[in-house]
C-alpha cells in the first residue's frame, strides 16, 4: 500500500514540475499578437496565447488579465504599432485613440 502512494506522490510532483517548466518557456505567451474589437467597448488586447481585454470608457481603460509581468509592456507596444499603422488615427481623447488603435487592427 505504502508504495503505491509514494509512487503517486512521485508521479504527481513530477508532473507538476514539468508543468512548472513548460509554462515558463511557452514563447506564445509573449508573441504579439495584433488587438481586436470584440464588441461595444471591449478590445483583445492579449499574446497569442495569453488572453488580456481592454474595456474602454470615457473615464480610463481598464485592463483585464494583464498575466506576466511582461504582459503590459508588450500590449502598449503592440497598441503604438497598432495606432502607428492605421490611417485614421485620432488623439483627442485616450479613450478614443484606443478604440481607433483597436478598430484599426481589426480590419
């Protein structure tokens, strides 16, 4: 009996140490990935593998499930190449610059 539950004990810290190591070097995670309206006032603002939102309102944005710690850096970056490339860009206001960046990538 004893040797059963130690080989289960083995297999699941195995397991969960292979897990730990596949998740720190999942390279989708921090591909870029161009943002999307969703719909209203909701844009993917995500990696190619790790989903972010931005919900934009005339009072801020707000991000949700910003994930890493290298996440926002990388959804402003892919946000200014975004605004960079669209030919409708406007900066009267963050929140509609951010619908403009987001609308544009769409398309």
């Amino acid at each position: 009996m004893r040797g059963k539950a130690g080989g289960k004990l083995t297999l699941i810290a195995a397991l969960l140490f292979t897990m730990h190591v596949a998740a720190q070097d999942n390279r989708a995670w921090t591909r870029p990935f161009p943002p999307f309206h969703i719909a209203g006032n909701l844009y993917y603002v995500g990696s190619e593998d790790l989903a972010s939102y931005l919900v934009v309102t005339p009072r801020g944005n707000i991000l949700v499930n910003s994930n890493l710690a290298s996440s926002p850096p990388l959804i402003k970056k892919t946000l200014r190449l975004s605004a960079s490339n669209s030919p409708t860009q406007k900066s009267s206001s963050s929140a509609t610059h951010t619908m403009t960046i987001a609308r544009a990538a769409h398309r």
